[in-house]
C-alpha cells in the first residue's frame, strides 16, 4: 500500500499530504530529525516533546496561518 494511502496516517501526516509537502524537506526546514517527523505523520498517539512541537507549528503557520496545536495533536 502507498505510504499516501495509509489509513493510520495522522492528522498531522494527512495534512502534510494534502498540502504537498515532503516529510524530509519539512523536517530539515524545520530542523526536526526525519524520524521524529516520520513518528509525527503515522502515529496518531505520538505527543512530541514542548521544544518539537514549538518547532514544527512555526513551520506548519508559514504554510497554513490559520492552524493551531489542536489541529494535529491531541494534547
């Protein structure tokens, strides 16, 4: 099955889906491990750390300003 077809996708990687974007490119703008952005996008439990989190909703609002923590994580 296609990665882009994966039920399990988080809202996080569905997101990052519909909007194009690449998981290595956004981890390496976002300064992120590839690892932890691949947790993030197809585990739906994952919480990232406080310092993770801060960096990829940075990145998330240049690309949609109108997203929010709640949008992705359930925290």
């Amino acid at each position: 099955m296609p990665w882009w077809k994966n039920p399990k996708r988080s809202k996080f990687g569905k997101w990052l889906d519909r909007n194009g974007v690449n998981q290595k490119d956004f981890a390496k703008d976002s300064n992120v491990s590839r690892a932890t952005i691949s947790k993030l996008c197809n585990d739906k439990n994952y919480v990232p750390s406080a310092n993770v989190l801060k960096k990829v909703m940075k990145l998330s609002r240049t690309i949609d300003k109108s997203k929010k923590t709640d949008d992705f994580f359930n925290i």
